[in-house]
C-alpha cells in the first residue's frame, strides 16, 4: 500500500466496516435483532469487499513458491490442532488473515 496505490483503498474500507462494528461493541442489541443491517448497509459492503480482498491476497500467495519463507500465512497453511489433526480450510485462514492484516501485520512478509 505504500508502494503503490492500486490498493490504499482498503484503509478506508476498514475504516467504514469499523463504524458498524464499534457501534456493535458498544450496543450489542443492534446485533440481537439485526438492526445493524438497517442502520450501517455501507459498513457491511465495506467489510464484505474487504474480505474478499484478503482472499484474493491469498489466493495469489498461494501461486507463488512458498517452499522457502515461513511467514504468517504458512504458519496457518500448515497449523494442526493437535487433538483431531484437521488444520484451518481456506474460509478459516481468510478469517484469520483480516485479523493480522487490519492489526497492521501482512500475513504474506513479516
């Protein structure tokens, strides 16, 4: 995002997805009956297209020769849990990536 401007959009996207979940934060209730849809449809685009920015991220490290970094999203590629063996499908580590990447953390380089 530094380099390049193709995708400075995302800081705003996260910005606009934010409002709806700090709303959320500070009253659950618009959770409980779905008023947060009414009252934030451009919060909800926001993170929708968000996600799907981190999956297209992903998506397009996975083409890449990954056998010599061990970075974030290797980490979660390989991660078992250690009682039935499973590791994370592909919708569980889009999860866990949005975290890492809205924390500031890039789940392609560290």
């Amino acid at each position: 995002m530094l380099e390049r401007e193709t995708y400075r959009y995302v800081v705003k996207i996260i910005e606009t997805s934010n409002i709806r979940v700090s709303s959320i934060l500070q009253a659950p209730i618009l959770r409980m009956f779905r008023l947060d849809k009414l009252l934030f449809p451009k919060a909800i685009a926001a993170r929708n297209l968000f996600i799907r920015f981190v999956g297209k991220l992903l998506r397009d490290t996975q083409k890449n020769d990954r056998s010599k970094r061990k970075d974030l999203f290797a980490i979660l590629t390989e991660a078992k849990d250690p009682e039935t063996g499973l590791g994370f499908n592909q919708e569980e580590i889009i999860s866990e990536s949005t975290t890492l990447v809205v924390a500031g953390l890039s789940p392609l380089c560290i």
